[in-house]
C-alpha cells in the first residue's frame, strides 16, 4: 500500500500529540495537531473580548473568515508552529487560560466547520498523520488506521501539569486535574462531533506505558497496514 491516513483521537493528555509526532517522523508523513486549530480560534475569541463575563459568540463567528491559520515549520525545533494572523502563537495557544476556554469554543458548529474543512484539505494527498478528537470519526472516517488513546484522568492530569510547570506556568496540579476532567466532559456530551471511540479505531491505555512501549506498539500497528 501507498501513503496513508493515521488518526489519533483520545481525550485530553493522553500523550497522542507525542505518539503522532514520533510517528509522523518515522514515516516520513506530515503531522497535523487539531488542538492547535481549536486553541488558536480560542486565543483569537480572548485576544477580542468575546469570551468570559460578556461572552459575544455571533462576533467570534463573523470573524471566522478572517481568521488566518497556518502551519509553519520550525527546522531548529524539528515542529511546525501554529500562527495566527500572520503572527506565532504556538506559545500562547499552550496557556492555562486558553485550556480554560478551548472546549466550550469547540462546540460551536461554525467553528467546527471551518476547521474540519482545512483540516480534510490538508489530508487530500495522505501521508498524514491526524490527532484530535473527531478524526477517525469525522475528519477522515476512512483512514486506514485509527488509535483511540485512553488513559486515566490522574496518569493525564499529572502529564499536564509537569509540561505546564516545565513552560514555567504557576498552576496547581487541582486546577489542571479539574480541567482536564471538565474539557473531557464538554467534549464527549457536546452534541457537534463529540469524541468517542470509531468502532474500527484500536484502543491503548497508557496509564502505565512508557512512551518507547506506546511507540513501537503504534508503530507496528501503522507498519501492517503500509
Ligand atoms: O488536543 P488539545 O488538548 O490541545 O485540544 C484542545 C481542545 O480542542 C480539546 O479539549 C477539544 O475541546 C478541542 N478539540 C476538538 N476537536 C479536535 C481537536 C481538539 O474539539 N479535533
């Protein structure tokens, strides 16, 4: 077989961003972060005004069109960079208060739309590999292979929250707990695409996986389909 799809769905901080990578990289394929999208959209809402106390969706909604979204490639860093505008926000995008807002702007369908549309430009040729929440089961329900990854919220929570320190962010580790708990819960009740399982994705949980273990497990999977 030729290039092909990979989709990598899961709830927040499984690890599948750092499998997706390794994996794009291993195969020469593209990899492609849906979060950031979302996160970029959300920064952009916070940036104007249109989120909290005096929330303005419809103006976040007119902006949409002018809301200009980009990969740029990184070779220092060996990643690409989400930028925003014209301008790189791959540090912004990352911060607590964006995770704080990031799923209630996933639930609103125009926003989903537009992304979803990039998003299946942007796997026109495969070679790719996908992670989000709805890209087994939305973006590219035909992707020859699909991992849904699990963990527990407390294996997750504690991931998050040592990335957030090491980026020098002051949070405690109930905070990012609790966040992560809510995000999980927006995101599988939300009624546009929420995240579940597609019946033909393979499952890991990798509460007690160490990431070489998840690797080759992941790695071998995607080899028996190429
Ligand atoms: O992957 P990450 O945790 O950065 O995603 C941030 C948020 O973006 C998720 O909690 C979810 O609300 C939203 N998201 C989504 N669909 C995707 C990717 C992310 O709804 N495909």
């Amino acid at each position: 077989m030729g290039k092909i799809t990979i989709a990598i769905d899961g709830y927040s901080s499984t690890g599948k961003s750092t499998i997706a990578k390794k994996l794009a990289n291993a195969l020469n394929y593209i990899y492609v972060d849906t979060g950031a999208m979302y996160r970029a959209v959300t920064l952009h809402a916070l940036n104007n005004n249109y989120l909290g106390s005096e929330e303005d969706i419809p103006s976040l909604i007119a902006d949409l069109p002018k809301i200009d979204l980009n990969f740029v490639p990184n070779p220092a860093l060996e990643m690409s960079e989400m930028f925003l505008n014209g301008k790189n926000v791959e540090r912004e995008i990352r911060a607590m208060e964006v995770s704080r807002h990031v799923s209630k702007v996933a639930t609103i369908p125009e926003v989903r739309h537009k992304l979803v549309e990039m998003q299946q430009q942007m796997g026109m040729d495969k070679g790719l590999v996908m992670d989000g929440r709805d890209i087994g089961t939305v973006v590219f329900p035909d992707a020859e292979l699909k991992i849904y990854m699990t963990a527990s919220p407390k294996a997750r929570a504690t991931r998050r929250y040592k990335e957030l320190l090491d980026r020098g962010e002051i949070v405690s580790y109930e905070e990012v707990l609790e966040n992560v708990q809510k995000r999980d819960f927006i995101d599988s009740t939300r009624e546009v695409s929420p995240l579940r399982k597609a019946d033909d994705a393979i499952e890991f949980d990798n509460s007690d996986m160490g990431l070489e273990e998840q690797f080759e497990r992941v790695y071998a999977s995607a080899k028996r389909v190429i």
